[in-house]
C-alpha cells in the first residue's frame, strides 16, 4: 500500500485528467480496497485459529474468509 501511494504521488496525471487517469485510479484504488479488507479478514482467522477458537464444528469465519 506504501508503494502504491507513492506511485499515487509521483504520477505525471490525475484522477480527472481523463480516462485513462479515472480507470487507473478507480482500479488501483478498489484492488487496494479489496486486498486491505482481506487482510484483515485472514488476520482475524489466524488469530482465532492460534486461540483455539475454530474447530471442526465451529468455522464459519475461516469459511468467509476463504
């Protein structure tokens, strides 16, 4: 995400210099989105397999999360 943001920073256009600058940072923006809010989802699931708390019949947060 660091390196996107300087990417973000260092770009020679903006997000309303046309097309092409909509597209890259909508696409850019929802991906980081999307792999932020997994991240967090995985995290949540180690940390609740590494307390005990998902079991045979109790796992439905790994099971969203995959």
């Amino acid at each position: 995400m660091a390196i996107q943001y300087v990417e973000y920073c260092e770009a020679s256009f903006a997000i309303s210099d046309g097309i092409y600058g909509t597209t890259f940072f909508m696409a850019t923006g929802f991906h980081g989105f999307h792999v932020t809010i997994g991240t967090l989802f995985l995290l949540y699931v180690a940390l609740a397999v590494s307390r005990g708390q998902v079991t045979y019949n109790h796992h439905f947060c790994f099971e969203a999360a995959a």
